[in-house]
C-alpha cells in the first residue's frame, strides 16, 4: 500500500509538470504584470500631464483676456477657474485608482457587518502568502492592514517575519501593524522564501518551508478559512493540489476570473481562464456546477445562470468538445442551464457563470485585458487639435482609462481557484494594496457565504459519483 | 469510374452537411446583423439628438448672458456659436459613417489607377451576387455604381433582372445603373432565387441558378476574376467548394477577417474565424501558408509575421494542437514565423496574420465585435451631468461611436475565403452601399496584386503535395 501511494504520487507529479508546462495563467500572466503596470503609470502619467497642461492654458487664457478686456474680465477668470478645477479633479481621479469592484452590491452589506463591531472570536482567519507577489511585502502588507479595518476578518500573513518588519518599518506601517498584532487581528507566521515568480510550480514540492506552503497548511489544519496569494500561481495550484486535495469528484480544477458587464453590479464567472488547455466535456461539466456554487455564493445571485461559450446559438453548433458539453449541461437538473453564450454575448450581461476550456477563456481574457490599451492608443492618435481639443481631450482619457481599469479588473481582482478543498484566491503579481482589499473581500465573502459547505452537499450529486 | 465519383460526391455532401451544422460564422453571423444595424442607427440617433441639445443649451446660455452683461456679449456669442458648429459638425461626423477602412494606405495608388482612365479592356470583371444580404439588391447596386467609380473595375451583376430594374426605378438609381450598362461597366446577368439567409448551405446543389451559384460559375468560366456575396456565407462556401473547388494540397478552407490593430493602417488577418472548429496541426499550417500570401499581396506587407494564437509565449506553452502547430510552423521555411501571439498581442500590430481553429478565431471575432458597444453602454451610465458634462458626453459619444465602428468592421468590412481556386469575398449580411464598395476594392485588391497568381505557386511547395 505505501509504495502504491508513492507511486501514484510520483506520477501526479510528473502530470502536474506536464500540465503545468502547458499552462500560462500561471507564469505569463504574473511574467508581463509588471509590464502592464508600468504602461499603466505611464498612462496615468500622461493624463496628468495633459491635465497640467490644460491647466497652464486655462490660465495663460484667462490673464490675457482679462487685460485686454477688463469688463468681461471677471466672467473669464471665473470661466477659467472652472477649468482649472475640472482639470484638477481630473487629475485627481485618474491618480486615485477607481477600482473596479465586482463586488460592489455587496459591499454595503459587507460594510454593515463591519461597523457591528463583530466580536473578535467570530472574525474569519484568512492565511496571505506575504512574500507573494512583484512589490511583495509592502503592499500586501498595507492591503491586510486595509482590509482589515473594512471587514470582519483576521489575517495570517505567511513571511519572513524578519523582513516583513523591516519593510514595515521602513514605509512607516510598523505602529499599525504593531497595533493589529496586539488586538489579535493580525499574527505574523514566519517561513521561508517564496516560490519565486519563474520558477517551475513543481518547486512546492522540495520547499516545505515556502510561504505559499505554511499558507496552504493553515488552510489544511483549520487554523485558516481561505488563503489569498499574489504569487505565482502555478505554485499555489500545485500547493493546494498536494496540500488540501481536489473535491471529491472533481477531476481538474480550474481558475475563475470575473469579467465585466454592461452592468456595473453584475459580473460574470469566466471559468476555466487557463488551468486546463485540453478539456473534456466532464470537466466543463464538473466547471459549470461549480461555477454555479460560486454564482450563488458570493456574487449573491438566486439562480445563476450558465452559459457554454460557443459558436451559435443552437445545439448543433460547435466544436466537439462543446457539442458533447451541451448535451451534459442541458441534461443537467441541478443548476439553469441557459444554453450557448457566443463569443457576443460573454460582457452582455445575459449570463452569469461562462464555462470554457482553459485555452479559449486564457486568450479571451487577455484579449480583454489588452482592449482597454488599444482603444486608448487609437483614441489618442485621433484626438482633435486646439485648446478646447485638450480639454476634450483630458476628459476623454481620463474617462477611458476609467474603462480601462474596469476591463484590467478581470485580472487584476483576484482569480478563484475552483475545484480544491478550500478557499483559494489568486491575486495578480502586480497587486497594489487596493487589489488586495478587493481579493480579500472575494475571499471573506466566499468564506462568509458558506461556500465549502455548498460544495461539500455538491459532491453528494450521482454524476461526481460515478 | 462513374459510380466511384457519384459516391465521392454524395460522401462530400455529406461531409459538407456535418461541417456545415457545425459552424456558425455561417448563418448567425448573418442572422444577428440586422440587429446590430438596428442597434448602431439608433445609437447614432441618439447622439444626434444629444448634439441638438447641446446647440439648443448652448443658444440658451449665449441669449441670457447677452441680456444680463452687454459688454461681454458678444464674445459669448462668439463661444455659443463655437459650441454650435461643433456640435453640427459631431453631428454630421455621426451621419456620415467613418467606415473603418483596412486597405487605407492602398487607396492613394488604388485613386491613382482610376484617375489614369484604364482602358476599358484592362479594368477587371467582379461577379457580385446582388440579390444577397439583409437589403438587397439596393445597396448592393449602390454600392457597385460607386466602387465603378471609384477602382478600375466592371461588375457582372447578378440577380432577377426584372427585381433589380424595378428597385433601381424606385429609389432613383436606374439613370446611373442605365448609364454604365451602355459603358459596358456593368452588365446585368440574370438568375434565380438567393439561398435564404436561413437555409441550409447545401441548397447551393439543388438550386443551379441561385444567384450566388451563378456568380461562382462566372469565376468558374473565367469571365469574372474574383466574387463577392453579402448573402448566405455558408452557401457562399459550398458553391465555391463545388464549383471552383479547393487549392491543391489545401485541406480545408477558411476564412480569413481582418482586426484593426493599435495601427490604424496595418491590419491584422485572422483566420480561421469560423469555418473550421476542429482543427489539425496541419489544417493551421495550410491557414499560414494562405495567409502569408494574402498579407503579401492583398495587404502589401513585404515579410509578413504570422503568429500562432496561443496561451504564452514559450513554444511548450499550449493545447495539444497549439503544440504540434508550433512545431510545424517553425520548421516552415517558406515564411517568416513570429511564434506564438497571446491573446493581448491580437491587436499589438505586432503581427500580420495570426492562425488559429474556426472555434477560438470566431469567439474572438464575436467579442471583439461587442466591445464596443459594451463600452458605449458603461461610458453612457456613468457621464458626468450637467452642462459641460453635456457637451462632454457629445463630445465622447461621436469618438467611441467611431471607435466602435472600427472594431465592428472587422465583420462589416468583408471577409476572405482562403483556399478555394479563386477569389471570393464575403460580406457582411447587413452591407451597406460603403460596406459593399470596401468589400469590392478588397477584391480588386487581390485581383490586382495576382494573389491567384502567387496561390498557384504556393502549391508547388513539397509540404503541399505530401
């Protein structure tokens, strides 16, 4: 019996690298964040710039007339005291990130409980992989911090204390954190380094000591609801793979990413966005009913409805894969099966859990992601010349890279990993402190919805029997 | 030798049956363009009535201001008209639709041609099936009148002479159409029905003198150098499979849309959008090798990259058959392989042509094609109110109406159908007269820069003939 169970764990792991080769959300995703971030300050940049500039006219403006004018002087000035305002508040919200917040519906209810004052032993412990992530500790620190004061939770932040303090220290957070340790929200659990962001996920296997690891196993021994990670995230499949198991019936996870719709309150479940690129039709069936654990759960939505990203409408149409995945799903009594989601119909709001295989919903999120920065591009080689040009100008970007952000959030929220024993969230390499608040949300929300008991009575259903 | 070829033929239908059931670029790309028309001129109106208050505001404030301070009357009148001609003229840029055009920097030399009077015996014949699409047959013929204009081409027209006639009276074009009937610019060529745009493609096999049938056998015959339909696509392609058949060595055709990219004059090809949702590794190695002959000549672009649509960037990274693709393209030295293109590299410009299964490809065109209108609708919820935020919302609405526009053309504009014996262009189901003249200097374009030519040297290449 032992030397079976070796076996049949020597041969996961050498599938587990074979799939992890194959996969990107993985690396890439964490590999080009870095980049996307620094585009993004650029751009953000520019605008404010832009927004200066503006404001420098506005006022070059509202001097010269004022002097050859005087009577009309006053109206002027005040005309470019506007300006000068509305460009300032430009400036102002495009240097504070307006997340998007998937969540947001949730969020009053999420605020109430906080102001309760929910007593401390009813707190939900949530374990964070520190080292985790590209600017890790710093603002994975500062985001506990935040989340903390936002919602009744608790953190264990995995690191190595010696560092964690240090940094601490030096960007002035060690008398917040110093306090959050001393009212028992926040314990500071040490471990070794983090599984760097290019190394092979295989890695958690010979680095029992590596944060993601003593985060995973906070999760295993109860001493934690829910582990979020910004790190890499092949690393925290496989840990979560070896440390807490699949759900019974399971056979592959798969990694959820939420996605924008026209409706600001109602996001929708894109699953798998990479973990699986070769699928067959049980696991998007095995997706579709987990997907619709978590439509109810934490996007709060009575009776989810599913979609199966296709080609057409109708039955008939699709590869081989989706025609045998429709003929599961439409058979399937336990959740609304609303049939084929075209490639049209994934941001219309009309669906709320999308399933694909990992390739398809990979590219189409990244896609997404690079949307925003094309129309961006486009816009801004077309812009109108002139002064009232660069106010119009201003506005435009300032408004599209509102866009922008909301289509970045897919990425940038907090990815769930579907399918394990737990509660995984995986954040995105480049995660600033409010990406963290935000995945944190994700991760107290599932916690506080009752998700894992859902997917306990789930792995009753015959078909994750047979 | 008769049997056996009878019973190839009724295999082929059959094939041709199951093929078709399966692939949906086919019927619904066609049965939703009518409603993306619908939408699109509503929008548009919506924005021209947004325009008309901005004038009826602006007027307001410039006869209030003059009564209350005289001396600065008039420089507010000044401003007040300002405002009006802008808002005129983002109201005219709204009815005018700015049709995205991929073949931009081809038109200078396509003008030049024009304006050089080519003799008549040198202007190439276009068969155009004028009896299919939404609207047909008059902007169809709209739109031939002006491409004959316009590129030094004839259209043999096809369709129920007497209909054609009797529209052209009633909505005035029967003069002009008279007119290049006696210049022998155009010829009228009479035949039955179209293939609704909801039936089967295979009714291309019972119904000989189908409009679109008739177009194919002008190619077929040589009297026309290439074909264009804005009707039934799938019918479009089982006409020219059995009538002027496929490339040798090309297994199966496909179709070929054109994306803009973040540069607005170098499109990037992208096929198969959706004829073929099952794809083998050599199936998307034909895909290139069509493709790079289609940027050469049609797109002017000396080495064309081609990608391989996949999940990241490393040649290990990939589903089964964007692995073995991988190989197979790399090993190609025929062309000039850039590797594997991510979903956020599609529209980088960083690639010419990017080579993908029908499934992926026509999700991706689909999405592409919602974006804009996504962004329309979360860009109108959240507009600022107020007077300023009035013109702003103008302002915005024409630019990403323009936007939109583009991103919708990579539908509207016409796509290719790769790997038949000839030229074949396919339209949008709802074309309008600009659509169908874009479609037209797209065929002319191949014509002219002898993509035939370098097709049938393509087959002479070893890995063809394996």
């Amino acid at each position: 019996m032992e030397k079976d169970s070796s076996i049949k764990k020597s041969r996961a792991i050498r599938r587990l690298v074979i799939w992890y080769k194959r996969n990107s959300a993985v690396t890439s995703i964490v590999d080009t964040a870095a980049n996307s971030a620094v585009t993004a300050s650029n751009v953000a940049g520019n605008v404010v710039s832009g927004a200066g500039s503006v404001v420098s006219t506005a006022s070059n403006v509202a001097g010269n007339v004022a002097g050859n004018v005087v009577s009309s002087a006053e109206s002027v000035v005040n005309t470019a005291s506007n300006v000068v305002s509305s460009a300032s508040s430009i400036a102002k919200n495009t240097l504070q990130p307006l997340v998007f917040d998937p969540l947001k519906r949730l969020q009053n209810s999420d605020n109430l409980i906080s102001k309760e004052e929910v007593p401390n032993s009813e707190r939900i412990w949530i374990a964070v992989d520190g080292m985790g992530g590209d600017y890790a500790p710093v603002p994975i620190l500062e985001g506990c911090l935040g989340a903390i004061s936002r919602f009744p939770i608790n953190i264990k932040f995995v690191g190595k204390i010696e560092k964690v303090r240090y940094e601490a220290e030096r960007v002035g957070l060690i008398d917040l954190l110093e306090k959050e340790i001393d009212n028992n929200r926040l314990e500071l659990i040490d471990s070794g380094d983090p599984i760097g962001m290019n190394e092979e996920a295989t890695a958690v296997r010979k680095r029992k000591d590596a944060s993601i690891n003593v985060a995973m196993d906070l999760v295993k021994t109860n001493k934690a609801k829910a582990v979020y990670s910004a790190g890499n995230s092949g690393a925290l499949m496989a840990s979560a793979i070896f440390r807490i198991g699949r759900l019974k019936g399971i056979e592959r996870p798969a990694i959820g990413a939420l996605f924008p719709t026209r409706d600001q309150t109602r996001p929708v479940l894109v699953l798998d966005v990479g973990a699986n690129t070769d699928c067959k039709p049980s696991y998007l069936h095995q997706f579709a009913l987990l997907g619709n654990v978590y439509a109810k759960d934490v996007l709060q939505i009575e009776k989810p409805r599913i979609g199966l990203l296709n080609i057409g409408e109708e039955e008939c149409k699709g590869n081989d894969l989706s025609i045998k995945t429709f003929e599961l799903l439409s058979n399937e009594k336990s959740f609304n099966f609303g049939g084929n989601c075209e490639g049209r119909d994934v941001l219309s709001g009309d669906f709320d859990v999308v399933v694909c295989d990992g390739f398809t919903g990979n590219i189409l999120l990244k896609f997404l992601e690079s949307v925003g920065g094309v129309l961006l591009d486009i816009l801004r080689s077309e812009l109108p010349r002139g002064r009232r040009g660069k106010v119009g100008s201003a506005f435009l970007k300032s408004n599209l890279l509102r866009i922008k952000k909301r289509l970045d959030h897919a990425e940038h929220g907090g990815a769930l990993l579907l399918g394990v024993n737990g509660i995984c969230v995986i954040g995105h390499g480049s995660s600033k402190s409010l990406s963290v608040v935000s995945a944190l949300r994700l991760a107290h929300s599932a916690v506080n919805h009752n998700v894992m008991e859902n997917l306990n009575q789930l792995q009753k259903l015959q078909v994750l029997n047979s």
